[in-house]
C-alpha cells in the first residue's frame, strides 16, 4: 500500500540513443503518482518509445540536466518528487525502502547508497566506497544516488542551480546544508551504469570528478561556515 504520493522524474540527455533499459523497469514505478520524463531537443525523438498510459509523461525543454530536472520537478504538484538517472537500475528494494525514510523523515533530502554496474571500467568497486563513504561522513550524495525531497522542500531550495557548468547535483545538496535540510539515506541500494567510465578510462574520470568536486566544494563549505558564524 502506498503511504505517500511520489512523482519521478528522469531527463534525457542530449547523447542518450534509447529509453529501453529504464522502459523494462517501469513496473517497478507502478506506484508512482507519475514518471515524467524530461527531453531536450537532441533526445526529443526518444519520445516516440514511451508507453501510452497516463502514468507516463513527457515534455521537452532546453538541454542541460539542472533546467530538465526543475522543469520536470515544476510538473509536480504535491507530495514527494524522486529524481532518477535514465541508466539507474531498479528492483523491488527501492520504492519500500523510500516510502519508510519518507515516513520516518519527511522533511530529509533522501538518497541511497551508491552500486556501479560492471559495465565500466578499472575497480569500479572502489569508486562505490568513496561515494558512500563521502555521502555518510561528509553528507555529500550526489544524483545518480537517487535524490529525493518533498515538493515543499524542493522550492524551498530553489531547484537545482542551472547556471552550473557541472555539479549541479552537488550544488543542490550544499544547499540542502546551507539552508538545514537533513540528508537521511534510505538504506537502500541504488545501482547505476558505469559506461562513462570505459568511455573515459577509470583513473582518468575518476581523477577529474575528484578534483572538480573537490573544487566546487570548498567556496560552498566557507558560505556554509560564514552564515554558521553569522547566526551565533
């Protein structure tokens, strides 16, 4: 039985060539209120693969992941919106498993743990580790861990930032941080494709992401102190 009202929202990067994967495991999002899934004008012909239910939404909008996301955040009126990766890969675990933090912590930005799938490249492994060992101990989950948040929560945080060059799910948590919204993982597991990795080369992108959240963290960690020291 559904306890709360979840919408999902998923956006359709301008690269991406099919909606298959996630198309196969749409049954388990049967209890959504809705799965809006967000094109720009490169992935727009993808729509013709969606299925004709009124569960099942579309819209298209400039490229570029923080505006889809929030266009398709701005699609939900009420209860809980629940962002997902096109290639995140879903079981009967999640949604139970999201309905009770929800139940528990209705007012948390939830994620979950991160898993890769062993279709990249190096010890993928031990990029899991590292992200969720940054989500518990310094309370930084970034998007592909499934974000999760109420719609009231949502506006209060301004949506995800569209004038980030890259980040901007990480940006959305310092947010969360800035404005005293609690993170709260599921405890579920949510597994994620690691295709970019054997594109890219494992030590090469796992250097780069490390440096670039390493970067646009610290000016955010010194806005989070300074209102911090402001308001003793």
């Amino acid at each position: 039985m559904n306890k709360h009202s979840i919408s999902v929202v998923i956006p359709v990067g301008p690269d991406e060539t099919s909606l298959e994967p996630m198309l196969q495991q749409l049954h388990f999002l049967q209890r959504a209120e809705q799965v809006i899934f967000v094109f720009c004008p490169r992935s727009e012909h993808l729509s013709a693969q969606l299925p004709d239910t009124g569960q099942v939404n579309a819209l298209t909008v400039e490229a570029g992941r923080a505006r889809q996301l929030n266009a398709g955040a701005q699609r939900v009126e009420s209860g809980f919106i629940w962002f997902l990766h096109l290639d995140s890969q879903l079981s009967n675990t999640q949604w139970p498993m999201l309905d009770q933090s929800l139940t528990r912590q209705p007012d948390s930005l939830h994620y979950f743990k991160l898993r890769f799938l062993s279709d990249g490249d190096g010890p993928m492994w031990l990029n899991s580790l590292g992200a969720n060992l940054r989500s518990r101990y310094l309370g930084l989950p970034f998007g592909d861990q499934g974000f999760c948040l109420s719609v009231a929560q949502f506006e209060r945080l301004g949506g995800y930032p569209v004038e980030a060059v890259y980040g901007e799910d990480h940006l959305f948590v310092w947010r969360a941080h800035q404005k005293g919204v609690r993170l709260t993982n599921t405890g579920a597991a949510l597994t994620t494709s690691a295709r970019k990795y054997l594109r890219a080369g494992w030590g090469r992108l796992t250097l780069r992401y490390q440096f670039c959240w390493i970067r646009q963290a610290l000016p955010q960690l010194w806005l989070l102190l300074k209102s911090k020291w402001l308001n003793t």
